[in-house]
C-alpha cells in the first residue's frame, strides 16, 4: 500500500511521539511496579528499577518504530503503561507505594 507524503509524515509523528510520550509512560509503570514487587529491600527496588527503566524506554522507542503503524504502537505502549501502573498502585494493604 502506498501512502502520500502527508501520510508519511502523520505516520512518523505518531511513532516519534509513541517512543517519546508512550515509552516514558511504559517506562514509569515498568519503574512503578518494580519498586513494589521486588523482593529487595526498598532502596535496592528503586535503584534496581530505575536503572532498568532505561532498558525499557529504549525497547519502547525501538518498538514504536518495529510496529505495522504508529496507532498499533501507541496502543500496545499506552496498555502496558496503563496495566503496570495499575498494578504499582493497586496494593494499599502492603503499605507501600513506589
């Protein structure tokens, strides 16, 4: 399928601004839930999490680019940023917030 420059052009804006916006969310929910549900002690959760919160942006923006089209690479970003940040702040019982 071919598509006009404009196209083109929509088409990388929209991956540019998934691998900026939607990687630093994914990132930040990745980092969030690390730093409650990992068996450490808090100050190696979140420097543990907050280093590998790196890797995760970086698979982020590599997948913004990989994906059949920015809408599929913004979709799968802003679920797994929503579903990992829902579960960072889900637990209130433990007493613990990342």
């Amino acid at each position: 399928m071919s598509l006009t420059l404009s196209q083109r052009g929509l088409d990388l804006a929209g991956r540019i601004t998934a691998a900026l916006f939607g990687g630093y969310a994914l990132a930040f929910g990745f980092t969030a839930f690390l730093t409650v549900y990992l068996p450490l002690s808090r100050p190696d959760r979140v420097v543990t999490a907050s280093l590998l919160c790196f890797a995760v942006w970086v698979a982020a923006v590599i997948y913004a680019f990989a994906a059949r089209s920015a809408w599929r690479a913004w979709l799968w970003l802003a679920v797994l940023a929503l579903l990992l940040g829902l579960f960072a702040y889900l637990p209130t019982e433990w007493r613990t917030r990342p």
